[in-house]
C-alpha cells in the first residue's frame, strides 16, 4: 500500500485489497478512517516516525483470524529525491512464527522439565564447554550455573585430577559416533566432599548430522556404592566366620572322635581284661571245689555268670564307641 505524506491512499495491489478490506473507491481516503482486517497500534505515529526520521520501521501485527503479518514501512522518494509518503508491505509469516512459538514453547518445556528433573542434567559442546547445568548439578556440587558456563568441564574445581583423561575419552568416543556411553566419574563438591556419579551420556548433532552438543544425565551414587562396598565387606567377614565356624566344628568333632576312641581302647585294653582275668579266677575257683558248699558254690556260678555277663556289655560299649 502507498501512502502519501498526508496519509491518503495512492495505491494498492490486489492481495492488500484482500487484506486491508480496500476497495477502489478508497483511494484517496486517509488511512486512518479506513476498518482493515490486519490489527495495527499506532499507525499513525509509526508513519510520522518514518517520514519526519527517514527510517523503515517492522511490526508484526494479525488479521482477525489471528494470523501473523511483518508490516514493513518505508519512506519512499520522488524523482527529485523528496520524502513523498510512505510504502507499507505486509509479508505472511504465520507458518514462520506459529513454528517459532512451538520452539519456544518446546523450549520452555524442556527447560522446566532440566531444572525440575531431580537427575542431574548438563550439557557441553563437544570441547566439553557448559552451556547447562540444572538445579540439581548446582545442589549437589555447590556451584552455580553463573560460576559453570563457558567452562570446561574437566577443567573446573569439579573434576577429579585422576579421572580427566577419562572423562575426556568419553567425548573422543561420542565424537566418533559412539552413543550414548554410560559412564562413572566423581565430583569433588563445593565442600571438599567427593560425590561418585553415574552418567548416560549422548551426542545431540546439527542438521548435518556432526555431533553438536553433549547432554549428560547423571544420578548420585555416592550412598548407594558405600552401602554395596559395607555389604560386600560383611558378606566376607560372614564367609571368614562361617569357614571359622567349621573348622571349629571339624576340630571338636576329631576331639570328640579322639576321645572316643581312647574311651574305647581303655574299656577294651583295661577294664575288659580285668573282667576278663577275674572270669577266669572265678572259673579257677569253682573248678577247685566241684563238691563244696553248694549255697557257696550256687553264689560263685551266680557271680560267675555276672561277671560275663559285665564283661560282654563292656566289650560291646567299646565296639560301639
């Protein structure tokens, strides 16, 4: 649309006509009196601006279906190099910002989401540079992202001496096309204390597919490997007590057995051959008075027949034993 420096209409084309609801007869007519479809504020001082500052001014402005518009508005010059009016062209960008807004609403999302996440988020370029470093990073080393970006991860207070040539073999890897790698590194806090993380980390490319960034999320195991390492100690002191326990056993059991057999070889080697030695006295004796007193021989072969008797049941205990 072309405006003169009074703000009447000069001229049009046909998709302005569709879009500002003009119609011929509107040349000549002030731009302000006319009911456009596209929803401009402060037209008419963003037309002074243009012509009394000889500058191009863009707005995005919306017809009233909601869809979007860059108006561009610049002074134009007669022949004789005078500021005459001023050329207003209104561009469709809808497709544009509807796809910029859900960038930054995907973008917000994702941001809300990093810094809710109770894991560990923390993203770098491939030199290992910071550019995030979630809430939970910041709780659990101490430092705030303001004190991390632009860093290089192994080369901050974070980073244990002894585990950087690993952590930077990690990013050699994502950068030749390993991913994602799962990975431990530790943290030396704020506090001097020394957190063990477990990370997943993966290669985010560019459109052409070159590895861009690097998102590494990590969770704190520092408790969970103390507690492993604490059971893992009792299991081998319970196996060291256990194997203890059995020896122990083993040794009563040959002591009981030792005892037993000596129990054994007196029963047989001592007392039976005393009863045996006294059966045969007795024996002696009632061999020597076949015609005696009968009461005294009854009671002899009564003793005789005991003394047997005892000396069979020693013999079997000693067997047994």
């Amino acid at each position: 649309v072309m405006l003169g420096k009074d703000r009447r209409i000069r001229r049009f084309t046909a998709p302005a006509e569709k879009l500002l609801n003009l119609i011929p007869s509107d040349i000549g007519r002030l731009i302000t009196n006319i009911r456009p479809n596209v929803k401009v504020h402060d037209l008419d001082k963003l037309i002074t601006e243009v012509i009394d500052q000889v500058v191009q001014k863009e707005v995005e402005v919306q017809d009233r279906d909601g869809r979007w518009y860059s108006m561009r508005m610049r002074p134009y010059r007669t022949a004789d190099n005078r500021i005459d009016g001023v050329l207003m062209i209104y561009i469709d960008i809808h497709a544009a910002k509807t796809t910029q807004e859900a960038l930054r609403e995907q973008s917000s999302f994702s941001a809300a989401v990093m810094e809710s996440s109770g894991a560990l988020v923390l993203v770098t370029d491939m030199e290992g540079k910071i550019a995030a470093f979630n809430h939970a990073c910041q709780i659990v080393s101490g430092y705030t992202l303001k004190e991390m970006k632009g860093r290089i991860i192994w080369e901050t207070p974070l980073a244990a001496k002894e585990e950087v040539d690993k952590v930077r073999s990690v990013y050699r890897r994502l950068a030749g096309g390993k991913s994602p790698i799962q990975h431990e590194s530790s943290w030396i806090a704020r506090n001097g204390s020394k957190r063990l993380i477990s990370w997943n980390s993966a290669a985010i490319p560019d459109a052409t597919g070159h590895p861009l960034h690097v998102v590494r999320i990590g969770t704190d195991i520092t408790e969970r490997r103390e507690t492993e390492t604490a059971l893992q100690a009792s299991e081998t002191a319970l196996r060291q007590s256990q194997t203890q326990l059995q020896g122990l056993a083993a040794g009563l059991l040959a002591t009981q057995e030792e005892e037993r057999a000596h129990v054994a070889r007196e029963l047989h080697d001592d007392i039976s051959q005393k009863l045996a030695a006294l059966n045969l006295e007795a024996d002696r004796v009632l061999r020597k008075q076949p015609d005696g007193d009968s009461k005294l021989r009854n009671e002899m072969m009564r003793l005789f027949h005991r003394l047997r008797g005892i000396l069979r049941h020693v013999d079997q205990t000693a067997y047994r034993l």
